[in-house]
C-alpha cells in the first residue's frame, strides 16, 4: 500500500493496511495522522490494532472536518461542540486501549 492513502476505507484488506502501518513503525514512522472521517472510524480501530503494546513509538493526530457551507462536503458531518467532545472522547477510547 503506497506511502500517504487513507486507511480503513476498505480499498485494500485490512492485514495489507495492518501490515503497511507495521512496516512504517519498524522503519521509524513515528506520526500517524488519523480521523473519525477516515473510514467512517474504521482507520482509528486498525491504527489502535497496530499500535496495541508499542504506544510510546508513535504519536497519533486525531482531526475532525469542518463544515462550511461554502465548502459543503454532503458526506461531511456537522460538528457542534458537543459532537467534537464526542469524537475526541472516542478517539481517546480507542488509543487508549492500546
């Protein structure tokens, strides 16, 4: 899987992205860039499956999209501030657990 696709989206099987995020700690990768909007969620679940045992080898940015009308995403939520607390409550959840 190349360097800088969005995990979780079900492109690929989950073991080769399982595995790529692998190979990148092992080779030094110490950021990953996650999001609720990855996948719908699933790239945070498969990130915290990677770094379960290894936490202290990779920092993890968790961001959410805005919606500017403007800018309108259809697929884009709509966060309000109770929303965000929200996702960084379930992000904190699933890296937590690992």
């Amino acid at each position: 899987m190349p360097a800088g696709k969005i995990i979780g989206q079900e492109r690929h099987l989950a073991a080769e992205e399982i595995e790529a995020l692998r190979t990148g700690i092992l080779l030094g990768m110490t950021l990953i860039d996650a999001s609720g909007n990855y996948g719908e969620g699933r790239s945070e679940e498969l990130i915290n499956h990677v770094i379960a045992g290894q936490r202290d080898r990779a920092f993890v940015v968790s961001k959410v999209e805005a919606n500017d009308d403007a800018k309108s995403n259809a697929r884009a939520p709509h966060y309000d501030r109770q929303s965000v607390r929200d996702l960084v409550r379930n992000t904190a959840y699933l890296l937590s657990r690992s």
